[in-house]
C-alpha cells in the first residue's frame, strides 16, 4: 500500500513532501520519544506522532521512514515542513489521537 | 578516510546534519546498508547528546576497509557517573528538551545496541569524548 492510497482512505491532510506519497508503506512505527523511534522503526513504515519540529524530519530522513502523520490537528512548524519538501518525505494530518489513527492505518495494512 | 563535523550545543534545528551528512558518505561507498542503519542510530544519538548536553563539539569519523571509528569530543559539563547515565530511562535533559520527544534516556543504549565497541570517557566541567567503533567485516 502507498501513502497516497492511506491518505485517500483515511481522508489525511497532506502538508507537505508531496513528491513522496507513492512511497511504499511497510509498516507502522507509534512513538513522541525520538530516541525510541530512532532506535526501533524501521524503513518503510509510516510514523504516527505529535511532535511538529524539524527533528522528527530528520528522523524520518535517517530510517528512511515512508511519511510522517501528526495527530489531534497539530501542524508541523514551517522549517519541518520545508525540510519535508526537500527530503520528499510527507508530512500528514488527522484530527484522530494517535490510538485511533494508529488503529485505523493497523486494519488498512492488516486486512 | 577522514572526516569531521563541528557541532553547536542547543542548536536543536541543526541536529542530525552530521549524521545525515555521513549517511550519504556510507551510501556512496557502498556499505552494506545493515551496517549504514547500525552507524546512522549510533551517530546521530551521540551527535544529539552533543547539542543538548554540551556547548560545543567536534565528530571525527575515521574509515577504511575494516572499520568505521566516531570519535565525539565536546566542551560540556561532562558526566558525573557514566554507568548511572547508560541505564535506560535515566536522563538529565531539561523540560525543553523532553517536550521535544529527547531526553528520554534511551539515546546511550541505543548507542551501545548499535555499536561494536563504546568507550565513553568524561571530566567534569571540561567534558566527554565518546568513541564509537563498527565493524565492517564480520
């Protein structure tokens, strides 16, 4: 499944990264510590969070994560969301706290 | 091969450059990409340990054809017991720091989850030099 198929059936905003909504979802990754990110996702997967700096772009930069969704109506910050312009990475959005949206992304990707 | 990287303590906009910087280094000289994944946690933990730990710091990565060596050495307040500090979960990150998902105390076993060999080295007051050592062949 790709990102762009999740966004269309989960009606997410898409802020930013565009040029990355065919990436391949794997997996998902439901985390706010970063370090706990960094040290178990894994490539692919989509990462469900409410954190909105530039950080979490470099994370998902580093493990190669396929898109980035921000929970309960946050927006990312304007440097997160031109880093994810550069590194095509998508940065999306849900008014869902993060057990619903992690949820509902789990059934899509586990039918 | 050698390379260096300066990195500012408490500039959060800035971390991980050096670790996304090396990452494409590892990439173009083809290095199994298990082992890039290993390096790139192990590296941008201690890069962020830099930034919001220390006030300055320098990477120097050293590679060749049997290893990859990360030696961090910062200007910080070091630290005070270094086995207290590798336990999981302990941290002295401030509040600002924690809002921002870091300061969790996972970043030095995240470190040592990754790396070969780690050796951490601190004076307090002056500061802390890590080594981190991967192993390119096993």
């Amino acid at each position: 499944m790709k990102v762009k198929d999740i966004v269309d059936l989960l009606g997410l905003k898409v802020f930013s990264g565009t040029e990355g909504l065919n990436r391949e979802v794997e997996g998902g990754y439901t985390s706010d510590l970063l370090s706990d990110v960094m040290g178990h996702s894994e490539a692919g997967q989509i990462w469900v969070t409410l954190q909105t700096h530039k950080n979490v772009m470099a994370i998902a930069s580093l493990k190669e994560l396929a898109a980035i969704v921000l929970v309960k109506g946050f927006e990312p910050e304007p440097d997160c969301l031109a880093q994810s312009n550069i590194e095509g990475i998508p940065m999306l959005g849900t008014e869902d706290e993060s057990f619903e949206i992690t949820g509902k992304i789990y059934n899509l990707l586990h039918p | 091969m050698h390379f260096e990287y300066i990195i500012d303590g408490g500039n959060f906009a800035k971390a991980g450059t050096a670790s996304s910087l090396f990452k494409k280094v590892l990439k173009q000289l083809n290095v199994d990409p298990k082992l890039i994944k290993r390096t790139v946690v192990a590296l941008y933990e201690a890069e962020v340990n830099i930034v919001a730990h220390a006030y300055n710091g320098v990477i120097r990565i050293d590679i060749d054809t049997e290893r990859i060596y990360i030696n961090l050495t910062d200007k910080g307040p070091g630290i005070p017991d270094i086995e207290l500090a590798m336990q999981k979960g302990y941290s002295t990150a401030t509040p600002e720091v924690r809002e921002m998902g870091f300061g969790a105390g996972m970043g030095l076993s995240n470190i040592k989850a990754n790396a070969d060999k780690l050796k951490i080295q601190s004076e307090v007051g002056k500061g802390t030099t890590v080594e981190i050592e991967i192993l390119l062949k096993g």
